[in-house]
C-alpha cells in the first residue's frame, strides 16, 4: 500500500509569519500538538507543542507578537505519496519522528502517522517495530 492510499488530507496549516500563539489556538482548536509550516502550499516546515515551548515561552519571547517562523523546525523528513507504507515505517522509526509530510513537487498533498499506518494491517508490524524505536530512543 502507498502513503497516498492512507494519508490524511486535506492538513490543517498555518502560515509562517502567523504567530506562535495563532499556531498554538489552532492546535488547541484541533486537538493536535504538530502542525506543518506552508506558504502557498509550500512546506517551509513544522511546528509542535514542544517547539512553541522550548523556543518562545521558556525563551522568554511574546508568542503573540513572536512569529511560528523563529520557532518552527526547518528541516523536515518527508515522503512522497509513492512510498510503500512498510518504507515509511521504517524511515520513521529510523528518524524517530511519528508523523510524515506527504509531499510531491514541494506541495503539502497530506500527513500520515504512525497510528495511520499500524491501522492498515499490513503496516501493523513496521509500524509497532518504529515506534518502539522511538520510545526507546535507538536508531
């Protein structure tokens, strides 16, 4: 199975120059603790919780008047929405990451979490593996 079978579409964004506290409302608003980073579609990157966290509040900056852009993650690990499900796994758990951007031509097309995939059945084993691979902290 492809990530474009399972991905979840379309994603809930937010802008680079919005705030880190519009970033956190929308988080709050959707019960989700990561959002990807986009400007005209584009993935510029992602922010969680822990970036708003660890790089506005204990940092001491107005995370109204603190743009997602100084505390976003710029590097990101993605996918394409070709990969094979049991590759993704497996590339998460090497990475230790619990959601993949699905990407295609620098476009956000959808995100997939390991929950996504452990869903599908066939993924079930890759994804158990990668995700004690996270919790452990091994690579």
């Amino acid at each position: 199975m492809q990530l474009k079978d399972i991905m979840q579409s379309p994603v809930i964004a937010v802008h680079p120059g919005e705030s880190v506290e519009v970033a956190a409302r929308t988080m709050t608003q959707y019960n989700i603790g990561f959002l990807p980073v986009c400007s005209d579609g584009r993935l510029c990157g992602v922010v969680t919780d822990r970036d708003m966290v660890t790089r506005c509040l204990a940092a001491g900056k107005n995370p109204g008047k603190t743009p997602v852009s100084m505390v976003m993650t710029r590097q990101v690990v993605t996918a394409g929405p070709e990969m094979q499900t049991g590759v993704a796994a497996h590339l998460m758990g090497r990475r230790q990451i619990r959601r993949l951007p699905v990407v295609e031509s620098g476009r956000l097309q959808g995100m997939v979490s390991l929950g996504d995939i452990a869903a599908q059945g066939e993924g079930a084993i890759d994804a158990g593996d990668a995700l004690g691979e996270i919790a452990c902290g091994s690579e």
